[in-house]
C-alpha cells in the first residue's frame, strides 16, 4: 500500500511538486507550533506579552553578549522588513527588557537586566518542557544537527527561488 501523501496544497503536488508540498506542509506546521511554543514558554518565564518575533529579538539581542544594529538584527534572523524588526525593538524597549546606545549614526541594542533574567527564565521552562522530552524521540545530537542543516540550507533555497520570482 502507497504511503498517503500530507501537501500543503493538492494543486501544487503535482509532478515533481509533491515533495515539495510534503516539506512545505511540515514547515506551516511546524512554524506555527514554534511560534505558539515560543509564546507560550514566554507566558510561563512571566511575560505574556511578546509576540513571536519580540521574543525572538530579545533571544538574538542576548546571544554572545554583543550589541547589535538593527541591520545586524534583521539580517541574522532573516527578516528583510526591518520595520518589524524596528517596532519589536520599540516595544522591547518600552517594556524595559532591552537598552540602546547611539554611537555617531547607528544605534546599537542589548538586553537590560530584566532582559537578560526574562531569557534565563525562558531558558528554565525550556529545559524543562522541551529539551527534556526530546529525549523520547529516537533522534541523536547528530541527527538535530543534520535537521538544523538541512533546514537552513532550504532557506537558502527559498531565499533563491524569492530573487529569481522578484525578476519575472
């Protein structure tokens, strides 16, 4: 008996299409868990009210201990519409989570204490939510690893493919 094939979208799984519509299915979902995931853990560390790309920006903005450009932030996320980028930063920094700095023309973020202790908490439900049940998947730190490549070398696909549509 055939596998039944799960597709986004039945009129894009055609020929060489299906494989395609299976992964992008797999990704709508798995965007969405995240995102849910993502706030939910966030409501849990005790701020119930970040958006998904909020928390996202305050995570980028406390990872390596660096300050970063709105630019630096949009472009390690992958975000080519800066202003969602510049609104979260207003919020985060309105909700005292995060600090700027003007240096000549740029302004540069950091996660303020609050930030940084909002980060550790999320970290803690994590941990104990998330990593924990990872265990029960039949999965080795090697085959994450290969999900993670794998998925950001399909970015760069979709990213390609958003150039070359951008022409026609």
């Amino acid at each position: 008996m055939e596998k039944r094939r799960i597709v986004s979208s039945r009129h894009l799984a055609e020929g060489d299409g299906w494989e395609a519509s299976e992964v992008e299915y797999g990704m709508i979902i798995a965007y969405n868990a995240f995102s849910r995931w993502m706030t939910r853990c966030m409501a849990a560390a005790g701020n119930a009210d970040l958006t998904p790309l909020e928390i996202l920006v305050l995570h980028n903005l406390n990872h390596r201990d660096r300050d970063k450009r709105l630019t630096d932030i949009g472009f390690l996320l992958n975000i080519e519409d800066s202003h969602t980028v510049n609104y979260a930063l207003k919020k985060l920094l309105k909700m005292g989570l995060i600090e700027s700095e003007k240096r000549g023309k740029e302004v540069f973020y950091r996660p303020s204490e609050a930030g940084i202790a909002l980060c550790e908490d999320y970290r803690t439900v994590r941990d104990r939510c998330f990593v924990e049940g990872l265990s029960r998947l039949d999965m080795t730190g090697d085959d994450m690893r290969d999900i993670a490549s794998s998925l950001r070398l399909l970015s760069g696909q979709y990213d390609q493919a958003s150039r070359a549509a951008a022409s026609l």
